[in-house]
C-alpha cells in the first residue's frame, strides 16, 4: 500500500507543480464539448442533449486519463529508466498501477468538476437528478471498469512500448464514437452492429446509466442492467489485468524486452 | 535447468552463485548468444568486477541476476534465492543502480524522489527522511536536495541513483558502469563511497560492472575478465597481473595515425597488442606484449621501414587491459570498434 501511496502522490504532486498543465486540461474539454452543444442548438434538438454532451465530454477526460496517463505510462516509464527502477523493487506491479490510477482519478476528477460545472452554467442544462446515489454507483462503477480496462491495457504498453502507443491511438477514436460520447448510441438511429460493438465498452453503459439517471431523471429501476452489466465489467477486467500483467512481464523476461528501449 | 548447489563442503552457499548460465538473444538470421555458459561466484562482502568491452554480456548477466532477464539455461541464485523461481525474495535483498540512468521524476526534487523510492521498499516515512537526509549528506548534495532532478547536471544525478540505490540498504548492491560519463572527480568520489560503504560501513556484497580498467583495478577484490559472453579469467586484479608477468609489456609512440600494424599479427612471441590513435596530434601510441624484448625491437625495425619516427618508447608494468589484451589478443578499444 506505501507503493501505491507513494505513486499516487508522484502523479498529484507532478501533475499539479505545473499550472499550464491545468489550464489546458480545462479550457480545451470545454472548446471540444461547446462545439456539439452549439450543434445540437443550431439543429434544434432538445435540451437534454447539451446534457448528454456534457456528460459525454466529463467522462471522456477520464477515458483519456486512462488510456494516456495509467496505461501509457509504463512506456514513459520504460524510456526514462524508472522502469527498471520498479521492477527490480519488491512491490507488486498491480500496486503500481493502483497508485497511478487513484493519482490519476483524483487529478481527473478535480478538472472534470470544473467542466461539467462550467458546461451546465454556460449551456444553461436542465439537470434532474432524482437519485443521486444511483448517479454516484454508476459513476463509480464506471471509473473502476475503466482503470481495470486500462491496467490491462498497461501490460501492453509494459511490453510492446511504442507500438502498444499506435494501438492507443488506434483505440482513442473509435472508443469515442462507439461509447457515445456526444450522443447516445441505444439511440434507435444507430445501426445494431454499432450497438453491439460498443456494448464491449464499458463506457458506454456508464455514460448511458450516468445520463439516464442525471438528465432524464431515471431511477435504479431503469438502469439496474447498466450496474450489472459495470460490475461484470469490473470483477472480469480486474483480475485479467494482473494475469496479464504477469503474462507480459514473463514474457518480457524471456524475449529480453522487458527493459528494452526505443521498440 | 541444472540445479543450484546451495551448499558446498559444510560451507555457506555463495552470495551470487552463477552456473553455466547460457543466454541467447534473436538474431536477424540465428540466435545470438550474449552469455555463453557464465560460471561465478561472490562471497559475502566482496566487491566483485565484471570487466569487458561492450557487448561482452555484463549487463546480460548483471539483468538475469537483479530478476529482470531470464537465463535460455543454466541456473543463478543471489543471497541463496533462485533468481527464477524466486525473484520476489531477491528483489528484497538486492538493488541496481545503472551509469547514465536517471530514474525518477523530473518534476520532483531529488529529496522527493528519493521519498518516493524508499517507499517501494516499504520503508516508513520517518525512517525514509532520516536516511535520505543521512545519504544526501553523505554523497555531497545538500545543497540540491530541494531541486529539481530535471535541473541537475549529470553528475549530481547519479549521486541521486546512487543514493536511491542505497536507500533500502541492499545485501547485494549491483552496480552496472555507475561512472559512466562522469568527470574524474565525482567517479572517484563515487568510487570511494562504494568502497567505504562495502567495507566500512555495511559489509554489502557488490557486484559491479565496468569497462574501466582503473576503476576495477581500484575497487575490486576480485575481477572477471569477460569477452562474447565468456568468462575469461578470474582472480584478484593482483594475481591477475601477476601472471603477465614473464612476459613484457612495452609501449611506444609513433609519428602519423596511418602506422599500419597488421603485420604484429604474423609475428611470433607477440601475445597481444593495443593501439590508440590521435588525430589531433598525429600520432599512434601503442601497448605490446612479447614472449622476449628481441621481438619488440623486430617491431619498432618494421615500423621504421615505414618511414615512421618513434617519439617515445617505456616498459610499462602490468594493467588489467594487458590481461584483457593477454587473453583476446587485442584491447578493449579494438574490441568496441570490431
């Protein structure tokens, strides 16, 4: 626990010690989710919608922060040699990435407050929140499928390095568009194929229940099967991220990758 | 995989125990093999050399001995643990400090990440600070303690690693070229720290790895000679020398870097040669050794015909690059450039 204390002081510590960092990290999510607000105004949709980009837009920041900040860093890490520095340290490597994923939630958290409370004042967006406490499972729900997903997604990055960052990038847009960020895919205008590829994602049954519950003004009773569908989520990714883990660092070993940099 | 002898005529198993550790890495059209069956042992307290050209398997081994590389065969232990059945209660015992690393974070102090570190080996928070205020002390930067690591200049920083290296007081400490590109000064201060903290303070066991001929002679109570991932002698750096002894070393310099040397490969009684050429003053200065003088006067004739003046010549004592050059036929310089 000191190691994952210690990382998730490293991530809080660095990422607030340069304040430029935070003003990106706030203006530039509310240029990118103004965009769709002003589209859905100009083609008159409902007002819910500017909610769901909201919401959308909120989220996105922490899929984000998984994919670059927790999965990637094993990468950063490898260049750097701190790597190296970790692996040769008795301490679990699942510790590791706890540390960088509460680090990296709380620091996401912070910023993702900001936006969406700077995007319902701005857009003047009807919230209807009948139950907040269905609203904070699903969101908590939501961000523990999405850093198992992401510590699963690290043990790539542990071992492939650079070509495990094209995979991210591959993944960041079509992991956009599938689990609806800007707009909802159990829509019945999405085709059926999208709606079961994106029912992979397990930001999409968040973004989903999170909207249901927060701007529709639904209750537990509608959005039960986003809860299990994210706890399935979660018990599945958590221990398949250590198997993983553990599957890539041996491998590393054996192919004498492990360590190696510029790959 | 051939099983560890973990004790040995009633005695207490060695610290590092290596044997015929075989390490083969993909090649463009076959495996390349890094070590080449690697037997050693360290005891308890020793400093323990590891001196080769690059790409001589140094840090193949000293990676399949810190559990970060698995061996294609053989088998290893450190502190009587098997590094790959066991790598969890090595990583205990040990720690590495790699030359011209800068692990940790650029964003924080090196006070901060030195925190940071200690953390990983569990240390308790207070414990930590007195002991990296002790280490920052006594490695001479006190005075950066409050900066950045980003902000530090080259030798600083490894007396940060070096420090972070000490910080969960190892058993077995293993240093991979740890005065690589640092000034005289600060490697030998560095040097001196590692020796004082092996023999004075701690009693650790060191494992080091250099390609520094001075810096193994200094430090090390025993030295392995190593070349294409074998091991090629082994002693103390005084034996090692001591058996060069009937033959004799000379040295030379000569006007022009275009002195063609080819031809001491074809003569007789020559046990190996080293060159190293000055562009800046052109001239060659060069290091052989012969069975007999005689052969050493044939050469500076040979040498003459080529229209060469000889500026200086000396008999020069023993060094382990003569060892080196004793065993391959060449120097390390040859060596990285072949």
């Amino acid at each position: 626990m000191r190691a994952a204390y210690a990382r998730l002081w490293v991530r809080i510590k660095g990422s607030n010690r340069e304040p430029e960092w935070l003003l990106a990290e706030l203006v530039i999510p509310v240029i990118t989710l103004s965009a769709y607000v002003f589209l859905y105004k100009m083609v008159k949709a409902p007002p819910e919608y500017a909610g769901f980009v909201i919401i959308g837009g909120t989220m996105m920041a922490f899929w984000s922060n998984v994919l670059w900040n927790m999965s990637a860093q094993f990468y950063w890490e490898k260049e750097t040699g701190t790597l190296e520095a970790y692996l040769v340290a008795p301490i679990s490597r699942m510790a590791i990435l706890l540390g960088m994923a509460l680090g990296g939630f709380v620091n996401t958290t912070l910023r993702a407050i900001a936006v969406f409370v700077a995007g319902i004042l701005i857009f003047q967006v009807p919230m209807a929140v009948n139950e907040p406490f269905t609203a904070l499972l699903i969101f908590f729900l939501t961000i523990g499928a999405l850093y198992a997903l992401g510590m699963m997604f690290a043990s790539l990055f542990l071992l492939y390095g650079r070509e495990a960052w094209h995979t991210a990038n591959l993944l960041q847009e079509p992991v956009q568009f599938l689990s609806g960020t800007y707009y909802p895919t159990t829509s019945q205008v999405v085709p059926f194929m999208v709606q079961l590829l994106s029912s992979l994602i397990p930001l999409t049954f968040g973004l989903d229940g999170i909207r249901k519950v927060a701007i529709l003004g639904q209750g537990i009773n509608q959005v039960w099967p986003n809860v299990i569908a994210l706890t399935i989520f979660t018990l599945i990714l958590l221990p398949l991220a250590k198997k993983a883990l553990d599957f890539m660092e041996n491998l590393g070993k054996k192919e004498g990758r492990l360590t190696l940099r510029w790959q | 995989m051939s099983h560890l002898v973990v004790a040995r005529d009633n005695r207490l198993p060695h610290t590092i125990e290596t044997h015929n550790v075989v390490r083969e890495f993909k090649g463009h059209d076959k495996p390349v093999k890094a070590l080449d069956g690697v037997s050693i042992y360290i005891d308890e307290g020793e400093i323990f050399g590891l001196l080769g050209p690059n790409g001589a398997g140094k840090t193949t081994l000293i990676k399949i001995l810190t559990t970060l590389l698995l061996p294609t065969s053989g088998a290893a232990s450190v502190g009587g643990f098997d590094v790959v059945k066991e790598p969890h209660k090595v990583r205990k015992i040990i720690s590495l400090v790699s030359g011209g690393e800068t692990p940790g974070y650029g964003i924080l102090s090196a006070s901060e990440n030195l925190w940071f570190f200690s953390q990983l080996y569990g240390l308790p928070s207070s414990v930590a600070k007195t002991e990296i205020k002790r280490l920052i002390a006594d490695l001479e930067f006190e005075e950066y303690a409050k900066t950045r690591m980003s902000k530090l200049s080259t030798g600083y920083r490894q007396r940060l690693n070096l420090a972070r290296g000490l910080l969960n007081n190892p058993k077995i400490f293993f240093l991979d070229e740890p005065t690589l590109g640092l000034d005289v000064l600060t490697s030998r201060k560095l040097r001196s720290y590692i020796v004082d903290w092996a023999k004075k303070e701690r009693k650790g066991t060191v494992l080091l790895t250099t390609h520094y001929m001075a810096e193994a002679d200094e430090m090390c109570d025993r030295v392995a000679i190593i070349d294409r991932g074998k091991i090629l002698a082994c002693d103390s750096p005084l034996r090692l020398k001591e058996k060069l002894k009937e033959n004799v070393i000379m040295k030379a310099e000569v006007s022009s870097v275009q002195a063609d040397f080819g031809f001491v490969d074809e003569m007789k009684g020559v046990v190996g040669y080293s060159q190293t050429r000055s562009i800046q003053t052109n001239t060659t200065s060069f290091k052989v050794m012969v069975r007999e003088e005689k052969t050493f006067t044939d050469i500076l004739s040979k040498l003459e015909r080529q229209n060469l003046r000889i500026l200086s010549v000396n008999r020069a004592e023993p060094t382990l690059e003569d060892v080196y050059i004793s065993l391959v036929g060449r120097g390390f310089e040859e060596e990285n450039a072949s």
